[in-house]
C-alpha cells in the first residue's frame, strides 16, 4: 500500500473534493486516504470539520502552528 508524502502541501480545491466525495460516497478517513493518497487520516479529519464549521472557503485559509 502507497502513503501519502509527508509534509505535503494539499491544494484547497483538493482538500474540498476529498471532503465531498468522502461524505458522498460515504467513505472513512481510513478509506479517503487510500484513495487520493493522503499522508494521514488525521488531515482528513481536520479538513472535514473545517469544511462542516467554516464551509469550503475556510480550507483556503493557511494555518500553521498553534492559534491561542
């Protein structure tokens, strides 16, 4: 099984088609990330409550480190 590259840097066009064909075709974290060979489930997972709080323009913004 292939991993994602780590540390890569994901397109927000990207990150929002993993989300909507994840909820679409009902697919895990487990399964999202084989499928478009994402490095972690765990992005996913942020991705996906970005996108269910701030909608699909929030996974344009960057974010790095932590945010107090």
């Amino acid at each position: 099984m292939l991993k994602g590259i780590p540390n890569k840097r994901y397109m927000p066009e990207f990150k929002v088609m993993v989300v909507e064909t994840m909820r679409k075709e009902k697919l895990s974290y487990c399964e999202a990330v084989r499928q478009f060979e994402v490095s972690d489930h765990k992005s996913v997972a942020v991705w996906e409550r970005i996108y269910l709080t701030e909608d699909p323009e929030g996974l344009a913004v960057e974010r790095r480190g932590r945010t107090d």
